[in-house]
C-alpha cells in the first residue's frame, strides 16, 4: 500500500468525515436515540386493540397495568374500557407522529449544519487556492464542489452510519 492510498483511502475518508462531524456528534447521537424510540412505539401500537378484542369482545382478564389505570369498580364498565383504550390508541398516534417531527426536523437541521460547516471550510480552501489552478480548472469546478459536494458529509453521516448502528443494535 502505497502512501498515497493510505493518505486517502476509504477508511481514511470515513475517519475524515467522522472527524469533520464531531461539532454535530451530540445532534447525532439524539437522531440516534430518536431512532431507537420508534420500535417500542411501533410495538405499542396494536396494544389496545388486542386488549379490546382479547377482554371486551373475548372472556381474558384485563392487564394488571389497565385495571390499575382505569378507575372504577372491578368489573368496569364497557364505555370506560373503550374510552380508554381510545385515549391509548390517540395517545400513541400522538407519540408515533411527535417522534417522526423530531427525527424529521434534527435530520433537516443537523444535515443543513453538517453542510455548511463543509461548504465553509471547502470555500475556504478555494480561496487560498493559487490563481492558475482556478485558470486550469476553471471558477465553476470549485462552486460545483461547494455547493453540491459538500451535501455528501450529512448524507454519510445522517443516512448511512445511524441506520448502520441502528442495525447493529438491533443485532445485538
């Protein structure tokens, strides 16, 4: 292996990359978590309808958990349980959507801030660039470089190495 390859190689261009996010890392780990949150949320969902078919429609006994949030007498009500088990299935709706807003709106953010932060050191080092490389390359190799390269770090970030340790969580 050539010096070269070893000074740019794909996983020294991860390492770069990974570095190049470090002002992003707490950003990153709460998408993280967020992403985390969506399988017990997608689990809970059809929670009440099983209560309502298992112990309204069928002859099982309630949960502990729902005879200890339902008030009322032992045996309870129809319209209570079904009152109940209506605010569950809207509270965890509720829940489910709340939780793609925030996934939706760190990803805009923390992918827009990724971007920048590139853009800004890459317009940078344009600047500092000597004027006969901007005469061989030509002015719009450099803003194509800014404007539409610099889009590769949150894509990298964001879309592969979350998913990427989602899975190995989920793995493990």
């Amino acid at each position: 292996m050539d010096e070269m390859t070893a000074k740019y190689g794909t996983l020294a261009l991860y390492k770069r990359l990974l570095l190049e996010a470090r002002s992003c890392w707490p950003h990153v780990a709460v998408l993280f978590a967020l992403g985390l949150l969506a399988t017990p949320l997608s689990l809970a969902a059809p929670v009440p309808i099983k209560i309502a078919v298992d112990s309204i429609i069928g002859s099982a006994p309630l949960p502990h958990w729902v005879e200890w949030l339902v008030p009322g007498a032992a045996p309870h009500p129809l319209t209570a349980l079904l009152t109940f088990l209506a605010i569950l299935v809207a509270s965890i709706g509720f829940l489910t959507y709340l939780q793609y807003l925030a996934v939706w709106v760190l990803t805009v953010y923390t992918g827009e801030k990724l971007a920048l932060g590139l853009r800004s050191k890459l317009f940078l080092h344009f600047q500092r660039l000597s004027l006969s490389y901007h005469d061989r390359a030509g002015a719009s190799d450099s803003l194509y470089r800014i404007q539409y390269d610099a889009t590769g770090i949150q894509y990298f970030v964001i879309e592969t190495m979350i998913p990427v340790l989602s899975s190995v969580v989920s793995v493990i």
